[in-house]
C-alpha cells in the first residue's frame, strides 16, 4: 500500500507560533505550506522545510485565491492550523472601535474565512483537522483582556459547533489553548504604556502584567505549541481541548471556569485589593 504524505496548512507562519509549529511539523515529514500576506518580504530561516505562500486571512479575495491555487496543486488538505491572530491589552473604556474591530478581524473572522474556505474540499474527502490556536484567555475577568477574552471565546464556540457539524463528514476540530500572556501580546510596550500613565485603570493593568512578567521569558512557548499541534494533527482523536502553559495561567484558567462567578470574581478584585497595598507600601 502507498504511503500518503499528509499536507498541512498552517496561517502565520512567518513568525511566533506559527513559524515554529510549520517548522516543526514540516521537520517531521508533513508536507507543510504557511502563509503570510507578503512572503517576498520575509527573510527565510535556515532551519524551516515548509512553502511560505500568499495569504491575508483578513481580505477573502486573498483566502479564496490562496485556496483555489494550493487545492488545485495538492488536490486535498489534511490538516489545517489556524494561528494567525495578534495579541491585545486595554481596558475597554481605554480602545477605540477600530481596535476592537482589529482584534475581531485577526483572531476571529479571519480564521472563520480561512475554515469555510477549505471545508468543501475536506467534506469531499471524508477526512481532516482542523485546529485553532487561541489565547489561553477564554473566560478571562482580568483587566485589560476583554477583548482578547470575548474573541477567544467566540472561537471557542465557533470550534464546539463545527465539531457537531462536521462529524457526520469526518472532519475533527479542536482548539489549542497557548499561554502565558507574553506569548501572545505584540504590543507589551503599549500595554505597559496604558499601566503606567495613560489609564484611570492604571493599577488594575499593572497587577496583570507585573503577573506575567513574573512567569518569565515566553521563548519556549512557541516550540511547546509546535510540539502539540503535531500530536494533535498525527492523534487518531482530536479533544475539543487542550492547554500549553505554565501551572499558574493554567490554574487560573481552570479555575474561572468551575468556580461559581461570584466567587472567582471575588477572588480576583481581592488579589487586586493586595496587590495594590503591595504597592503603596512599596
């Protein structure tokens, strides 16, 4: 019997966790392609095995054309790996519309556009996975992740009704949860801009990124979630869940999800409570 080659795509692979995780997938025999909006921008490493091609997943022209041309050069795809997406911090009285938009646009409505586009040809298969990477951030009440919070969510949802949907078809989807905060925020200069002067919310930010900075540096963050995205994609099963991150974020999260919101709400502001006494005696 021939042996099939299995052929991943996975979104923003030009850097973070996109790039490692084609990297890595590519590195253990997958047929990998990546994307990004200008490939002949982006300066090659000499450790990735994967075709960068073409792809804004905030434009549908470019999803469609991506689309039409890698399914008419390999025929079928196996395995999507959804990571495009940026990170965000703000208070909600403190964005604009346009950035909530933003946040929306990247982490939501362009991993919708880059599903819808590569489904009929996965349901005409019978088979395939699909995998969203997402903030570990879903649930979240602490200040300045509203909105990252809110996107992860609809994601979440969005990922939990496919499963029913394309069950029938054979085609298996999951979200991958990656923390800690650094991991996935671009803009920790403008988020520790906003906590040091330019918000009323000020001190509330600062209890957040005072916490992950104190979980160190992120490096290993994106070969911890290339590692999953290759169990995952390579399981016989996928879970509607798993989590990478350290026992603290991990814990937090857990924790907002089973405790009753009365109760993890209160925990929370009380942790706020504390932090600012450190501070005025410090």
């Amino acid at each position: 019997m021939e042996h099939r080659e299995d052929i991943v795509l996975v979104t923003g692979a030009s850097e973070g966790i996109g790039n490692a995780c084609a990297t890595f997938v590519a590195k253990k025999g997958f047929r990998t392609y990546g994307t990004c909006p200008n490939p002949n921008s982006y300066e090659r490493k000499a450790d990735e095995f994967f075709e960068l091609i073409a792809m804004d997943p905030r434009e549908e022209s470019s999803v469609a054309k991506a689309a039409e041309a890698l399914l008419a050069r390999e025929k079928r795809l196996d395995a999507l790996v959804c990571c495009s997406g940026t990170g965000f911090f703000s208070s909600i009285e403190d964005c604009s519309l346009k950035e909530v938009e933003n946040i929306f646009e990247s982490n939501l409505f362009g991993a919708i556009r880059t599903i819808k586009a590569f489904l009929p040809a996965m349901r005409e298969a019978g088979s395939g996975r699909i995998l969203v990477v997402a903030p570990l951030a879903a649930g979240s009440r602490l200040p300045g992740m509203g909105l990252c919070s809110a996107a992860a969510r609809a994601v979440e949802a969005i990922v939990d009704t496919l499963r029913v949907e394309l069950k029938p078809y054979g085609i298996q989807a999951s979200v991958l949860e990656v923390g800690p905060i650094r991991a996935i925020f671009h803009d920790f200069p403008r988020a520790a801009d906003f906590a040091a002067a330019k918000s009323h919310y000020r001190r509330a930010l600062r209890f957040v990124i005072d916490g992950s900075e104190r979980l160190g540096p992120a490096g290993d963050v994106p070969l911890g979630a290339a590692r999953a995205v290759h169990e995952l994609i390579s399981a016989s099963r996928l879970p509607a869940r798993r989590r990478i991150a350290p026992l603290v974020p991990r814990a937090t999260a857990f924790f907002s999800r089973v405790l009753p919101l009365w109760l993890d709400e209160a925990l929370l502001i009380l942790r706020l409570r504390l932090h600012r006494h450190k501070e005025r005696k410090s």
